[in-house]
C-alpha cells in the first residue's frame, strides 16, 4: 500500500514539475509552403519567419531536411523571447514530378522539434 502512495505522489508531483517548465514556442505563419509549378532544374527557396512566444531564449540546435534535394538554412543564434527567427528551406528541382518534403528543427520548444514542409511540382524542361 506505501508504494502505490508512493508511486501516486511520485506522479502527481512530476506532473506539477512538467506543467512549470519553461519552453521556447515557435509561432509560424504557416508551417507549410507550396511552390505550385517550378521549372526544372532551377532550385527555389522558401524563408519560414516566427516569432518565439515562450518565455525563455529558443535555440535550434538542428535543422534537417528529409532528403538531400533540400539545403536548409536557420537563425544560429539564439532567440530571445518576442523575438524573431527564420528558417530557409532550398529545394533543388532536378527531377520532375510533384514532390512534398519535410524539415525538421530540433530546438527547446516541449516537442524538442518542429516539423515544417514544402510541396510543388516541378516541370520537365522542354526536349530540344
């Protein structure tokens, strides 16, 4: 009976301690861009801007793209709280087709990461 107590204090007081903590939160316009038709072989680039909303700096330790057709780029410093930040995501349109992709920040918000996505479809250069 002394170690359900315990077990019941034990996660009601580590509930209490996730509810105070202090997270970065990243407030985007959109989390998601599309570049309707592109011409190939002529890569595009996208600036995702937010603001952090939180209470403490937010700092983006990775930015990863899912596949190696898009180069990111983002805010290395940190940013501090009402403050501004961007991250790049440059897609290469060497092949055609539709395409729709992921980047991913790691970065202190309570996920740890926030996922943001570009679509298009890209058009095969005329045959000469």
């Amino acid at each position: 009976m002394k170690n359900l107590l315990f077990l019941a204090f034990l996660l009601v007081g580590s509930a209490g301690w996730a509810q105070q903590a202090d997270f970065a939160v990243a407030e985007f316009e959109s989390q998601t861009h599309d570049f309707g038709k592109i011409k190939q072989g002529v890569p595009v680039t996208h600036e995702f801007t937010f603001v952090n909303r939180g209470k403490v700096p937010m700092i983006i330790t990775n930015v990863q793209a899912s596949c190696g057709c898009t180069t990111p780029d983002w805010s290395r410093q940190p940013i501090e709280p009402g403050g501004q930040g961007f991250v790049k995501a440059t897609y290469n349109a060497g092949s055609a087709g539709a395409f729709n992709k992921s980047v991913t920040i790691t970065t202190n918000t309570e996920t740890g990461f926030v996922q943001l996505m570009i679509k298009g479809e890209v058009l095969s250069e005329p045959q000469r």
